[in-house]
C-alpha cells in the first residue's frame, strides 16, 4: 500500500469559508460567525490555532474576538492565553431552546386537546408585534384551520396573540400598536384601541381569548398563554376551527379545556401560571 503523505496546509482563507457568499453579507459579521463557529468547536483555543483554522489574519480575528468579548459572546483566559464561548452565547442560545422544548413538551398536550375538542390545536410565540406559529396538530375534519409553521400574523387579531397581549404590561401593548397598527381583516376585527383593551381586560381575567371572526369570517379561536419560571407569557396554545362548530353554547367548556392544557404545558416546561 502507498504511504500516504499528508498535504502541507495552505495559508490564507480556506475556500470552504468564504466562497459563494451573498452579495449583501456583512463582511465582518460574516467573519465573526465564522470565528464563534470555529471557537464552538474546542473548549478553549488560542488566537495562533483559531486564525489558521479559519484561514484568517491574527490581527483581523483579534479584532473581532475583541468585538464579540465586549458583548460576552466570548471570553479570554489571560492565564492560558485562550479564547472559548462566552455566557452571552449560551443566553442568546437558550432562547432557541427554550422556544424547541415548548414545542416539543407540548406536542403530547396538544394532540389531547385536539382530540378533546376535535378542533386543530395551534402553539405560538410572539415576535417583534406579530404572533408566529410554531406548531401543529391538525384534526381530521374536512373542514380545519392551518398554519404553516413560521407563518405570522397580526396580535389583535388572534386568538393567542390577544391572550399574550392580555398578560403584557399596558405600555407593552401600547407600543405593539403603534407599530403594527389595528388593520381590519373581517368586518368583526377589532379596530379601535379602548375595544382592543376592553377586550384583553376581559381575557385577563378568565385567561383565555376568543378570536370571533376577527382574523377569517366563518373561523373562531379559542387560547390561553403559556408561562415560564417567572410567570412571564412566553407562547400560547390555541384550538381553531368552523363558526358552525364552535359554537356559542361550546365556549364556556372550550375556554377552559384550552387554558387547562396551557397549564400543563406551563408544568411541563418548569413554568409558573401567576396567581390571579
């Protein structure tokens, strides 16, 4: 068998990291995720192992290490001379998690409810004034509501987003729709800020909203918010489904069956539903 002979390394950028890059990256943002990926990768490392792992120049990679220390994304071991990932990283990265276990943990309470009501059960989180949702078990009727994870819409006009606007401070609220506004979907949205909070005073106080028609005619939505360890709403569990269906006589059962499940995914994830 031929011996093998190992390549000598070539400096400079290796052409796995840096080609096809998009034409609107940020050059040294670009650069800087490169580095924390490659810092991720080994507990600790020093400057000389990680600029020739990523093909960079000491000097440049100094740099943006220097950057990223300043927000503890990284941190610098002055006795060893190593950089390793900082604790903001695991904050900014628990985010992530925090949001997968809460779809995760409640997959099992979501398909109960399902079954229970017959309706499709919806998760979802609120981000930057809109709700996103995130999860889904849908029922067999012919007739349901679907949300493609990922797909966003309007707080005041949800059911889980007016059931985690209905747990935010009123300033809170208040600057959502400055931003977002209270566009009209149906002829039932409620368009007028004193409605809006009428409406969430209420839902505060039985803990689960009622979307009437305010985002689909023909469609309502029952939620209740899911809380975490410090009683702060961080997602919301929602049935949807047909008017003819959900009818009025069924709300006063189907409210609560909702919020109850909210509280076990609340249990569940290690969350505190607060006291009223």
């Amino acid at each position: 068998m031929a011996e093998h002979i190992p390549q000598k390394r070539s400096r400079g950028r290796p052409k796995s990291v840096w080609k096809d890059k998009p034409a609107a990256t940020v050059q040294a943002l670009d650069r800087a995720m490169v580095l924390l990926n490659a810092l991720a990768a080994d507990d600790k490392v020093t400057l000389t192992e990680l600029s020739l792992r990523v093909g960079m120049s000491p000097s440049t990679a100094h740099r943006l290490l220097t950057t990223l220390q300043q927000h503890g994304v990284v941190e610098f071991e002055e006795a060893t001379q190593n950089w390793m990932v900082g604790v903001e990283a695991f904050r900014i990265g628990s985010s992530f998690v925090r949001r997968i276990k809460i779809a995760e943990v409640g997959r099992n309470v979501m398909r109960d409810l399902m079954e229970d009501t017959g309706e499709t059960a919806n998760m979802g989180i609120s981000d930057q004034g809109d709700v996103v949702f995130i999860s889904q078990v849908e029922t067999s009727n012919p007739i349901r509501a679907f949300f493609r994870p990922g797909t966003r819409a309007h707080m005041h006009a949800s059911g889980i987003g007016k059931a985690l606007m209905a747990e935010f401070a009123r300033t809170d609220v208040e600057k959502i729709l400055q931003k977002k506004g209270l566009p009209a979907f149906t002829p039932k949205t409620l368009t007028s800020a004193d409605a809006l909070m009428a409406d969430l005073a209420a839902i505060r106080a039985r803990r689960w909203s009622l979307d009437d028609e305010e985002n689909n005619l023909g469609m309502r939505c029952l939620a209740s918010p899911i809380f975490n360890e410090f009683s702060e709403p961080v997602a919301g569990v929602s049935i949807s489904g047909p008017t003819a269906r959900l009818e009025d006589d069924r709300l006063g059962e189907l409210g609560p069956r909702v919020r109850r499940a909210a509280g076990e995914i609340t249990e569940l994830i290690g969350g505190v539903t607060p006291e009223r």
